[in-house]
C-alpha cells in the first residue's frame, strides 16, 4: 500500500472524535425563555417555571366612595348620611375596600401560591396583590410532547441519571452501557497503538506516515465508533489512564418523561 493510500484510509478510518454530532437525547431538555428552571432529586427533575405579580388597584363598591388611608389601608365610605337614633350627629358608614377585578382567574398552567391581600399605598390608590407561578414544560423532545400538569414537571427514567445542561436550564438522561473496554486501534496495516502519545491520551500512529488519529473500543471498529458517537442517542466517554491502557465507556440517552 503506498503512502497515497495509506493516507486516504486514515483520513477515512481515523476522524477526530471532535466531529461527531450531539443532539436529541444527548442534548436533554431545557426551560424555554422566560422560565427559570427548577432541578432537584440529584439532577434528575425539571420544572420550568415562572413568577407572575398579580395586582389590581383597590375600589369601592356602588354608592361608596374611597378615602385614601395614607400609610393606613384605604376604605370605604356610603355616600348618604345615615340617620342615628338620639343626639349623636349622624354619621358615614364605613366598610372595606375591594379589588377592581374578580377573584384571580389563571390558566391550566398557572397556580395561585399566596392569597390576594390589601397592601397600603400613600401616595394613591392601595393594590390588592398576590403571587401566581406559571409552569411549562422544557424545550427539546420533539415527539412525543409533553402533555398533563406541568407544575409537576419532567423526570429522567428509571436507572438513569442526571446531569444539569444548558447553563443549568436544563437536565439530560443518561446511564453506563455495559463494562468499560480498553482503547486500541483498527487491523489496517500500517497502524499501531501507542500509549500515552498525546500526554495520557492514548493514540492510533501510522508508522509509514506519521499520521497519529484516536483509538476505539475494543470489539468494534472505528466506523462502527464513530456512527455511534454521531448518534442522538449514544455516546462514549473516554477515560485517560496515564501509565495504562485507556478505557471507552459506553452510554446511552433519554429524554426525560413526565
């Protein structure tokens, strides 16, 4: 085989591990914009959510009229007079004050966490407010969708475990595929393994050219590695043994179910 050759089968048999493709499963999913991402049970859940303030300014209802409180809660004050019996002079009735709206209405999506409460405002009219959170389900699994409540959110699948992505908005799904096995290189001719080549990083050396491209696991070949590492739903993890052989762990994906 000549140097031509021999060259055009490294180029083809030995691609830098660098190249292979990562999407689907190995991305995971993640809380659309807008969203923080709330994840527990040792980055295995995920729930998407957001704070909404909910306020509404304080009226009256008919026949009333609003008297500012200043640092006090606003009330309500009847127009008419009301006649009291005796000689005290008549006086105004007083009552509460009531939101503008009607009780809070939300969405499916949407829970009330703190009851709608008066707060004094000085400076003009006092706010009724409270707290709703609003919840969605993460970005990334195209099929099938998310469906039911989305306030309990999304989990990795039994026998899995997490880790958190995307800047921590996000999780993905993944578990160890079988025992670790050790790093050598393809029987085409010319190539042979040499250990700590590349620092700890074992490596595959063509000894007629010089050329040097990564190892694979042992019992596959490196087409074989690379078709599975370009994969949405495998991927392998090489593990450095600086004064021994290198090892490839196998892994596999899932997206998170609900």
């Amino acid at each position: 085989m000549n140097n031509a050759c021999i060259t055009l089968v490294a180029a083809l048999a030995f691609g830098l591990a660098g190249s292979a493709a990562r999407a689907g499963e190995q991305q995971g999913v993640r809380c659309p914009s807008g969203f923080s991402a709330l994840i527990s049970h040792g980055n295995k859940k995920l729930v998407c959510r957001k704070v909404i303030p909910y306020q509404r300014d304080a009226i009256c209802p008919p026949a009333y009229n609003l008297v500012n409180g200043g640092a006090a809660l606003d009330q309500c004050v009847l127009t008419a007079t009301v006649p009291v019996p005796g000689p005290l002079p008549d006086r105004r009735v007083r009552d509460q004050t009531a939101p503008t709206a009607l009780p809070i209405v939300t969405t499916p999506w949407q829970k009330v966490v703190s009851e709608l409460r008066q707060e004094a405002n000085p400076n003009g009219l006092d706010k009724f407010v409270a707290t709703v959170h609003e919840f969605t389900f993460p970005e990334g699994r195209p099929i099938p969708p998310y469906v039911g409540d989305a306030s309990l959110g999304v989990s990795c699948p039994e026998g899995f475990d997490g880790d958190k992505v995307h800047n921590d908005r996000g999780i993905r799904c993944d578990k160890h595929d079988g025992s670790p096995r050790s790093a050598d290189c393809d029987g085409i001719v010319g190539w042979e393994w040499k250990r700590d080549f590349a620092g700890a990083e074992d490596r595959c050396r063509n000894f007629v050219t010089g050329a040097t491209g990564p190892t694979k696991p042992e019992g596959m070949t490196k087409v074989q590695h690379d078709h599975e590492r370009a994969s949405s739903d495998v991927g392998w993890v090489l593990d450095k043994n600086a004064g021994a052989r290198d090892t490839w762990q196998r892994k596999v994906y899932k997206f998170p179910i609900n």
